[in-house]
C-alpha cells in the first residue's frame, strides 16, 4: 500500500481522509496497513512470524482522548 500522501501524483488517500475528518473525535481509527499507526491513525495490524501483530499510536491515541489500557498496550508495539 502506497504511503498516506503520495508526493508525486499529489493524491490525498482515503485513509488521509478519513483521519482528517475524524481529528479531535474520540474514535479508535485501525487499519490493515502495516504503517497505518506510524502515519497518524491509532493502531493497525500487520503480520510477523505467520502471526497477526497489532501497533497502537499512543499519541494518535491521546490526541483522540482515547485511554488505552496498559493490558493491551503491553501486547502492541508502539509507535508514534
């Protein structure tokens, strides 16, 4: 999957979109792309060692007023 901007086709994806519209709500944003919480959304999965792996944003996730519990996040990688 393509970055969320693409540069060089100055093409916004739906998932910049989305997260811009959702900015200041308290909402979970999760995607399948496996950089989706490095870009801004809260979490995402991806796949590691044929098993599914989740990374949460914990600043994506506070700027959302969300709390996550230190339950899940000691089983996610984090990113910011």
């Amino acid at each position: 999957l393509e970055g969320l901007f693409d540069v060089a086709r100055g093409k916004i994806s739906r998932h910049e979109e989305t997260l811009e519209e959702l900015y200041g709500t308290s909402v979970f944003v999760v995607a399948d792309d496996e950089n989706f919480a490095k870009k801004g959304g809260t979490a995402n999965f991806f796949m590691a060692d044929q098993r599914v792996r989740f990374a949460i944003n914990k600043t994506a996730a506070k700027q959302a007023g969300l709390k996550v519990r230190s339950k899940l996040l000691r089983l996610a990688e984090l990113v910011d």
